[in-house]
C-alpha cells in the first residue's frame, strides 16, 4: 500500500468509528425510551387495579352484610346505632333513626332492640322526635323491650333519647349527663373598632340581628336567650324525670350540665347497670343475635364524603407543610 492511501485508510476508518458511536447513543437512547414507556404503562396498570380495588372495597364495606335484616325469621337483638352528633344534616338525624326503628319491629322475630348511642349530642329537635318515636313504639309493642348502650359518650340530646329506653347500660368509664342546653358565639365589637372595620348591617325588625356576633349584645337580648334556654332545659329535665322516676337519685348536680363516668351514674340513677351490647342482647334481652338495623347511606354519598375528607386531608397537610418552611 502506498502512502497515498494511509491517509484515506484512517478517514475512513474514524467515519466508521463514528457511525457506530453515533449508532449505539441512538439505540441506547430508543431503548431507554422504551423502558419509560414500559414503566409508564406499568405505573398506570398498578394504579389503575390499585382504584378499582379501592373502590370495589368500598362497595364491600357499604353493601348489607349478607342476611337482609327484614328477611331474618330466627329470634335475634336489633339494635339501631346513634353516632355522632345529632342533627337534620348529620347522618345520626331524625328520619334516619326512624326508619331503622320501624325497620327492626316490621320483623316479627325481634327479641328485643338495643339502642346504640355513642353522641355528644345535638339538636333537641331531632332527639326529642326520636325519644317521640321510642315511646311510640313502646306501646305499640308492649312485649318488646327496649333498652340503650351506651359507648364512649351519652350527653345532652344523647341522653334525650336514651332515656327513652326501658334501661340504660354503658361501661363504667362511659361519658354520662349533660342535661341542659347552650348557645355559643363569639363578640368581635371591640377587635372590629381596633381594626377600624364598620359593620354595615340592615335588618327589619328591632332584634332580627340580635345573634350578630359584629354586633354589641344588648341586655334584653342576653335576657331573652336565657330564658329561652332555660325554658329548653325545663322541657329536657322533665323529660329526664317523666323517663327515669324513681330511679333518679335526689342530687342538686343532676340537672346543672355536668357528665359522669358510667360507674358514677350508677349511684346517681342516671343509667341501670354496667355492660355493653352483646351482654345486654345475650343476658337481658336473651337472644345473642344482633342484627344491625341502621340505615345505611348511599354508597355514592358515603364515596364523595370520603373523596372530599381525603382532599380535605391532603390539603390540610399541604398547607402545613408550606407553612412550616
């Protein structure tokens, strides 16, 4: 070879050299593209079974369990439970309770029902309508006992509707009492004044805002709230009376909105013995057999309920986590 060709030999051999390098970046790129798009599909695969599991245990968690309660012919407890605050937008609502009640005593084969109450209380509306439909059916099912259980807290409107039970039976570190009624607010005159904000509120009528926290409060509208809640009280307290009679122990704290342990209402009349549901279906009503009762919501609304206290959550912790930097 002569020396004229070296020269194009090794020209052509660094082109060669360059294809190849050129070649392999663009296979390794296509290949790694390829693994992302595969790991992409895979992440949205895994995802994508991950919500429809969450889903269809949603639909589980929601659905009767597998004996319909009107279809039971066996001797068996109904209990309908009461949980959480009391009020015509909460779940534990008048119509709701209702409903399960006249569920349970369309079945011919209850033993008896259990009242399941775990409540802070409420509105004295709702739980008056519900002691209302206890009593009801108390006569008109004279056989039947009814009886309340009550968990972690029995106050104010829950102890409005226990009351209407032939018995009341909690644990004796259960939350008990609370007999009486309030209203609480806020007053913001004076930060409103410092901040120099003017309230611009129109009304018809001398006393239509009379509950504007913006707004002074006027002796005669404190006057005329604290009968209005004393007159609320009286109705709870006799309620309380007409229900428990005797059992009701003669001390001047009973009425004054304190709580007591389960142990503590004993001695003060307040609820008739320590237990829970199973022990008051299998040793006092005499059929071990619970059967739930209570309504149960919409999957749809309990699924947006949920999908909106995730967002909630979430938000919450985002918001916390921004703040703290």
């Amino acid at each position: 070879m002569s020396n004229q060709d070296a020269p194009t030999t090794d020209l052509s051999k660094t082109q060669e050299i360059q294809r190849n390098w050129e070649r392999d970046v663009l296979e390794r790129l296509a290949f790694s593209a390829l693994k992302e798009q595969r790991r992409a599909r895979r992440w949205s695969i895994f995802f994508k079974i991950l919500f429809a599991a969450y889903l269809l245990a949603l639909l589980l968690l929601y659905l009767p369990n597998g004996l319909s309660a009107p279809g039971i012919t066996a001797p068996h407890t109904a209990l309908v439970n009461i949980e959480g605050i009391i009020g015509a937008d909460s779940f534990a609502n008048a119509e709701n309770i209702k409903k399960g009640l006249k569920a349970a005593f369309e079945n011919e084969h209850i033993a008896g029902l259990i009242l399941h109450i775990n409540s802070p209380g409420g509105s004295p509306v709702q739980a008056s309508q519900i002691n209302d439909q206890v009593h009801q059916l108390r006569k008109k099912h004279p056989d039947i006992p009814i009886h309340a259980v009550i968990t972690d807290i029995c106050a104010s409107g829950g102890y409005y509707i226990a009351v209407a039970a032939d018995q009341i039976y909690a644990d004796k570190a259960s939350i008990v009492g609370s007999i009486g009624a309030l209203i609480n607010s806020f007053g913001f005159v004076e930060a409103m004044e410092k901040l120099g904000i003017e309230r611009r509120l129109f009304t018809a009528g001398d006393y239509k805002g009379f509950l504007d926290p913006f707004s002074p409060m006027k002796e005669f509208e404190a006057q005329h709230i604290q009968k209005m809640l004393d007159n609320i009280q009286k109705q709870f307290i006799q309620v309380v009376k007409d229900n428990r009679g005797d059992r009701l122990k003669n001390d001047s704290s009973l009425f004054t909105g304190l709580v007591w342990t389960g142990e503590q209402a004993i001695d003060l009349g307040l609820i008739d013995g320590l237990g829970n549901s199973s022990y008051v279906a299998r040793e006092i009503i005499g059929a071990e057999k619970i059967i739930d009762y209570t309504p149960k919501p919409k999957l749809l609304d309990r699924f947006s309920r949920q999908l909106g206290a995730t967002f909630a959550n979430m938000l919450s912790g985002f918001t916390l986590a921004a703040s703290t930097r």
